[in-house]
C-alpha cells in the first residue's frame, strides 16, 4: 500500500489542528473551548455557547447582549427567499428543502462571497445562526400549507423559534417558557462536536474557497443520513416500529444479526466507547420535560428506557462498546414539545450551525490547504481500447 496512509473512515487520521472542541472517547469527556457540555448545559444558553465558539471566551454581560442583539437584528430572510418553497413540493423531505434554501443565501449575499475578510465572515456567522430558525420554521410552515410567520424579536432565540413553528397569524399564544427551555437545550447539545462527518464536509468545501452558505449546505447535506444526524428521526421512527416492550428482543436480536442490515437507532458512536455525555444531559432533559408536561408515562419513552437498559446489558453491545447517544432522547423531547418527527435532523441542523461556522472559520482565519485525500487504486492496469 506503501505511497499513502490507508484510513477508510478516518478512524485514526487527525486532518487538522483545531482549539474549539476537546472530546475524550474513552472517558466521556465533551468539552467547548475548555468547559465542560455538562456545566453548559446547566448554566450556559444556547446563544452564549454559540459566541463561546465563534469567539473561544464566554461573554461578558455586554458582549452577551450586544450579540444576542445582533442575532436578533438578522432574524429576518429576504422575502424574495419565500418564493424558493414554491419550488418543493409540499411533501418534500425536511432536510432537502434546506439544503436548497440555505444553499441559496449565497445569492443574497455577496459580501460572504468576501471570505477573507474578517468582518464579513463574523456576519455571516451571524446570519447563519440568525436565520437558521426562521428557515426550518418555514420549512415547516411550507409542508402543513400554512401562512409563514415573521420572527419576533423580543422573545428569546428558542421561543421564536416555537412562535414561528406554532404560531398562526389568526392565534398567536404565549410560548411556554418550559418548552423554550428544552428547545434551547436541545440546541446547545448539539451545537459542536469536533470533526464529525458533517463539520468535514464543511472544512472540506470550505478548503476550495467556496462561501460560508454554500460550505453550510454541504454540511447538512452530510448531516441527513441515518448514522449521522438522521439518526434522530430513525430513533423515532424504530421506537414507533417496536411499538411495545414485548417486542423489544426481537429487534435486539435483529440488530445482532450480521445478515440484517438493522441497527438499534440511537446506539453507538465513533469516539464515545463508554457513553456520550450529551446523552446523559440529554436523558435528564427528557425525564425534566415530561415531568413537567405531566407525560412520565409516555408509552415511546417506556420503550426507550426498556431497550437502553436490555441493550446496555447484552453482551453484544457492551463487547462492541455500543451505548445511547445523543440522539436517543432527543427525538422523545422533540414530539413532546410538537415537533413533527421528519423535521428532527432540521432541529439538528440548525442547533449545529455554528459548530460548522465556527470550524469554518478557524479554517479560513488560520491558514489551510485545499483538502485533497488520495486513494488506493484497485482497478484494471492499463489497456488499449479495443481495435
Ligand atoms: N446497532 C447494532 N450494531 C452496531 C451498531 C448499532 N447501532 N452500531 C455499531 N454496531 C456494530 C457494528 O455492526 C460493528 O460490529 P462488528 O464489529 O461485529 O462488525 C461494530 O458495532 C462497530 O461498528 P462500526 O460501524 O464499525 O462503528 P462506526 O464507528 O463506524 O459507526 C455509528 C458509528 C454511529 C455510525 C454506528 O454506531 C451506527 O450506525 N449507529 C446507529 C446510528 C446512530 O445512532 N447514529 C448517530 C450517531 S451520534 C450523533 C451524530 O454524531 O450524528
């Protein structure tokens, strides 16, 4: 194999130096910038964590507000954006809808186009995490043939992100601020994690020069499939299937099976070989919510403490190092709180954004080279086209 390092799946390459996220597969260890996800998810929001990884400092009082006002102050997408939806069908896939739209605000846009230039890309940094609500909320509003809702800027990041998902130019209700806090939860546990299939897409695209939109909607591209962030929607989806604890073994043993291509949703991670600590948050923001909305009897969530505990006691998966990560209870959160299971990759996406913008722009503000893997060949030798 001799000329090149040969890494299928990139289990032991590291492609680039970066200061933004710190994990410890083997310990459970997820850190931004230093701090522990555990002492963000307690004491942090989501907004803040966003600036602590674009900026790598927490935020004084003023810094917080003046970029909490600033985020507000991009909320809003061109309106001529609105007309893209008419292009989908209403039917369309969540996750293709954005790839499209975010894509598209390249084209409204061309100071990003700029990227070399420090402000411009903060603001773009900022749309992004500005805009990335009001899309998914559109998307949303798109696929139930709803009127789209204007954001309103004195609620909170999370509650307008329910008001233009829930609300209606007919009704417009007070956000529940319990809701609002899961969904800000929600946000900030997914906000970052290092190199992942999707934030090197990002770095990939991004290594061409390419613009932040257009690196952004490569990496939610990345995100859709089922073993990276569409894994939330098949954890739903296969709690839905198993639909009783009776069932619960028959879909173990399916997921041991080397003949069949099942896997246990929502189980399993490339670095985390103990447990994933977003999870553990995650689990505990999930008992919280449901309490609070009085479901602790939930029938999905039964079933999903029933299989963690079968699974995480099966030889198979302790051998394999197989456990719940952070998608295994984000999903039961996500229909608690309304969301329609085929938007939870779109919830995913958004919350991830500026974990993406953040990597992107360590890349461009530190210097990179155009990312180029090279291949094993394993074709034909030369030949001569047939006479
Ligand atoms: N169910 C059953 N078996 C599994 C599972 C699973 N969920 N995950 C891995 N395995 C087995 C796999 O068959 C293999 O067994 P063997 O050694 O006998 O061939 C062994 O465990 C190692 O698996 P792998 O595919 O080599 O591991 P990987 O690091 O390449 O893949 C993964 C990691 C997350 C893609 C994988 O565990 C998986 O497909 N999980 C289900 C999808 C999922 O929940 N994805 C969300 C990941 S967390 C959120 C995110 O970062 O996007």
């Amino acid at each position: 194999k001799g000329l090149f390092t040969y890494d299928p799946g990139f289990v032991s390459t590291a492609a680039t130096e970066s200061k933004i996220t710190y994990i410890d597969g083997a310990a459970g260890v997820l850190l931004h910038r230093g701090y522990p996800i555990e002492q963000l998810a307690e004491k942090s929001d989501y907004l803040e964590t966003c600036f602590l990884l674009l900026h790598g400092e927490l935020p004084s009082d003023e810094q917080k507000a003046q970029f909490v006002s600033t985020i507000k102050n991009h909320t809003m997408v061109h309106e001529q954006l609105s007309h893209f939806f008419n292009g989908f069908r209403r039917d369309a896939h969540p996750m293709a809808v954005m790839c499209g739209v975010v894509g598209a605000l390249s084209a409204f846009y061309h100071d990003s186009l700029d990227i070399h230039d420090e402000h411009h890309r903060l603001v773009s940094a900022h749309r992004l995490i500005a805009k990335m609500p009001t899309l998914a909320a559109m998307v949303y509003k798109y696929s139930i043939g709803q009127p789209f809702m204007y954001p309103r800027n004195e609620l909170s990041y999370s509650e307008n992100f329910l008001h233009m998902m829930f609300n209606t130019p007919c009704e417009e209700k007070e956000v529940s601020p319990i809701l609002a806090k899961a969904m800000d939860r929600i946000f900030l546990l997914h906000a970052d994690h290092e190199q992942n299939a999707s934030t090197s897409t990002v770095r990939l695209a991004g290594s061409t020069g390419a613009n932040p939109f257009a690196c952004i909607a490569s990496g939610i591209a990345a995100l859709w499939g089922p073993a990276h962030g569409g894994a939330n929607e098949a954890v739903l989806n296969m709690l839905n299937e198993i639909g009783d604890e009776s069932n619960i073994d028959k879909f173990i043993a399916k997921a041991k099976d080397k003949d069949d291509p099942f896997r246990l949703m929502g189980f399993g991670h490339r670095v985390y070989k103990n447990f994933d600590p977003r999870a553990k948050v995650m689990k505990q923001t999930c008992d919280e919510v449901l309490a609070e909305l009085g479901m602790e009897n939930d029938p999905l969530l039964k079933i999903a403490m029933k299989l963690e505990k079968i699974a995480t006691e099966d030889e198979y998966f302790v051998k394999r190092g197989l456990y719940p990560n952070v998608d295994f209870y984000s999903g039961i959160i996500l229909k608690a709180i309304g969301i329609p299971t085929e938007l939870f990759t779109v919830i995913f996406a958004t919350g991830r954004t500026p974990g993406w913008i953040a990597h992107w722009n360590e890349m461009i503000s530190e210097g990179y080279r155009i990312g180029r893997p090279r291949q094993l060949y394993t074709g034909h030798t030369k030949r001569d086209y047939p006479a």
